[in-house]
C-alpha cells in the first residue's frame, strides 16, 4: 500500500483547522514541503507539545512525505519547519530529531500573527506568493501542519485518526492539553476543567477564526484545536456575537475610512487584490458599487486582523466579506481574481499583529497561560462522530444501529467518485444512531 493510500485509509485530514484530506495534497508534485509550526491562534498550546513531545514523530512522517513526492519528481524536495523563534524547546526537539546532514531546514518566525497562515509562511519560506484565489500547489508548494505530520506517521503504522489534542481553558480552574476521543460532547469535557462561574459560553477554536457556542451537546472533531470557556458578558463573547444588522449600523456610524484594516491585512500585504476599507465604502454609502470590491470578498483568508486588531473603531470588514461571500455563492458567481504575477506591498515585514499586543486587545490576557499536559488517556461515555469536518462531500457511513464496534474501526467512507475522508470509531462501543452526517457510539450502548 503507498504512502497516499495509508494516509486516506487513516482518515487524516488537515489538523491546523481546514481540514482538506491530506491524501489528495500528497497526491500533488511540488519542489517544498513546509511544516506548519507555528501555531497561528492565540492561547492555543496543542502544537507546541506536539512539537516538544513528537518532534521525532514528525519529522519521521516529513521523511516519508518528501521521500515519496522525491521519488514520484525524480527530484529532491526541499523541506523547511516553520516554527516561531520564542519555542525554544519545540527547536530544540526538532534539531535533536533531525539527522546530521539531513536535508530539514529549521525557519525561526517571528511572534507575529498570522504567522501560522499558509501563505504568510509560504512567503517566509521561499519568497513566493500565492496566486489570488490559489492553493500552494499552484507553486509548487505544500504546507503541512504539524498535527498532521503526527498524523501521517501514525498512519503509516497502521493507526487511524481517533483523537486530536485540544487546548482547554480559559476562566476555568484546571486548564489542560489533553487527547480527546473524536466526537467528545463538551458536557463530558467541562467538568473535568472547573468552570469558575454558571453562566458561560464555548470559544470554539482560537479567539480570531474561532466561534462562540452555547450548546453543551456540541462535539469535539478532528479540525478542533481549542475549547475555552468565558464569561457570557465578556467583551470577546459580545464582540464575537453582534449581528449583521447591528454591524450594518456601527459601520455606517463610525466608519472613519482610516484604511486601517486594509494596511494590515495579510492578503493585501501580500500583493492580492483586496482592499478591506472599500468594502466599508459599498456598505456605508449603500451606491456606487464596486464590482471588483465586492467579489473581493473571495480573497479573504477571515483571519480577523481588520476587525479584532486593525479597526480604531471595532468595526468588521470581515462580516460583510463572509455575507458578500455567502450571496455570492448563492448567486453561482465565482471568484474572478486569479492574478498570478504579484509584488508584496513594501510594509509586509513591518505590519504584522504583534500576538501579545493582539490579546491583549481581545482582553484575553488572563486566559494566556500554558497549561499542562494530560498524560492519561481520556475515558467518555459516548461520541457523536461528525462525517462532514472535513473539505469534500461528507463521508457515508458503513455501520448499522446496534454493531459492536472497536476503537479504531471503520464508520465512513469516501463516496464514490467524490473528494473526501474516512473516519473511524474513537471509542469502543455500540451503535446508537446512524445519521447522514454522524455516526453516535455508546460505551455501554443502551
């Protein structure tokens, strides 16, 4: 069995938040693979102990990546670890793993963010920039998180994708790292933490391409990389859930045009055609539209910059880019910015979002701490495996109401003739309900 089909029949996917089936990226021809360490989000620790207590773990799943893409160009590959120059011990673990005269560069970054964005690394790496609407590939280029390295190893001695690490905090009294089964309720996670007040919300994900949740039934996956728990009146929590209208009417009133979002905007520094402080234009002014403006709202990354950073006012670009998006994907009209030959904007190295500065913005400094790791497995009483975490058509599940099944063993397959990701039992159990999209195991069934 090849490399590629060990991967697909693992399940491993994208662990740095997409979640595009790494299977297909390795089917790609490139001349660099990056290792994405540098773990973009705040109060996020995941990656760092992955790196600190698996370096040799990736770096072995490195090896056969680029020794299988080498083999497959008749070329070698260039491989670099991206990883910020403050992990110390991530480096450390990392030039420890790596053999005397291996070909593995070690790329120190700087504490900004988004220094965990593909692109921005990308560039950092080897001086290219993505084409507008692209992928790495497109030149010649992967990017691997390094969760999903771990990943690739594991499924290369025959082990499949059934827990992910997770950074669990925020206003708790016992923050952890741990390695949480796939498809954990949060019911079963928050009292292991100590929630320190009744009311309160889920930060799903990191505080900037993250999401707030209120559900206790909502379920780990394999893409979540962080769960906080924060004040229902945190000034992130009421930042995070303001509605459109209300956005509408802020922006319209307080809009100062500074161009502020747009000066710090990852995409716009990097060359590629989108100017956030127009898009403030066609909603303040409500004429005049700019079609080039907005179709623009296909090159945003939604990384937060412009509003949880940029803006004087707290105003966000970023929510009329996401709805522009949305009804233009309901429209069926497709990104037409496709520039390829692009030129960084000459402030790039100057304007990245200092991390420290940025949570200190969001009011999330006294939620920074890194807590520690759990070293025992974690034992729950049921899962609710979602079969659509991933970028392509939702797996079909392959089990029935009532099958015993075992850790590890098969619940989803790709559809056929589709673009997708297999998943597995997280936990040993029964069968108690088999949706389109789902699959709910029991440890003791019913």
């Amino acid at each position: 069995m090849t490399l590629v089909q060990k991967v697909m029949e693992a399940g491993v996917i994208g662990a740095g938040g997409a979640g595009f089936p790494t299977h297909v990226k390795l089917a790609g021809e490139v001349d660099t693979v990056i290792v994405n360490g540098a773990e973009c989000e705040p109060l996020l620790y995941g990656d760092q102990s992955i790196m600190e207590n698996r370096a040799g773990d990736i770096v072995a799943g490195l090896r056969r990546v680029t020794h299988s893409i080498s083999e497959k160009r008749g070329a070698q590959v260039r491989s670099v670890i991206g990883v910020k120059g403050k992990y110390k011990a991530a480096i450390t673990a990392f030039k420890s793993a790596i053999k005397p005269n291996e070909n593995i560069e070690i790329l120190e970054l700087p504490n900004v963010y988004p220094a965990g964005d593909e692109q921005f690394l990308l560039f950092e790496a080897t001086g290219r920039i993505v084409p507008e609407g692209g992928i790495p590939l497109m030149i010649g280029a992967m990017v691997m998180n390094v969760g999903t390295l771990a990943q690739v190893n594991e499924a290369l001695n025959g082990r499949p994708v059934t827990s992910r690490l997770v950074t669990l905090g925020g206003a708790v009294e016992k923050p952890l790292i741990a390695d949480i089964p796939i498809g954990t309720p949060f019911s079963e996670i928050v009292p292991k933490l100590g929630p320190k007040m009744d009311d309160y919300v889920f930060l799903i994900n990191g505080p900037m391409m993250g999401r707030i949740g209120t559900d206790p039934a909502e379920v780990t996956t394999k893409t979540m990389g962080g769960l906080f728990i924060l004040p229902k009146d945190h000034s992130h929590v009421r930042r995070l859930s303001r509605k459109l209208t209300t956005e509408i009417r802020l922006g319209k009133s307080a809009c100062e045009v500074c161009r502020y979002c747009t000066d710090y905007c990852p995409r716009y520094l990097q060359g590629h055609a989108i100017e956030p402080h127009k898009i403030m234009r066609v909603i303040n002014y409500d004429r005049d539209l700019d079609t080039k403006t907005i179709t623009s709202a296909w090159l945003c990354c939604e990384c937060g910059v412009c509003d949880l950073f940029a803006c004087p006012m707290a105003l966000s670009p970023r929510v009329f880019f996401r709805e522009f998006k949305r009804k233009l994907k309901d429209a069926g009209i497709k990104n037409p910015h496709n520039r390829s030959e692009l030129e960084p904007d000459q402030m790039r190295s100057m304007r990245g979002t200092p991390v420290s500065r940025l949570v200190t913005r969001l009011g999330l400094s006294e939620y920074d701490i890194r807590p520690e790791l759990d070293p025992n497995p974690w034992s729950v009483s049921k899962v609710v495996i979602k079969l659509d975490t991933h970028i392509g058509a939702p797996a079909k599940p392959v089990v029935v109401i009532g099958a015993k099944v075992a850790r590890g063993d098969l619940i989803g397959k790709i559809p056929e003739g589709s673009m997708g990701a297999i998943y597995h039992a997280s936990i040993t159990g029964t069968v108690t309900s088999v949706l389109e999209k789902s699959v709910t195991i029991e440890r003791n069934g019913r």
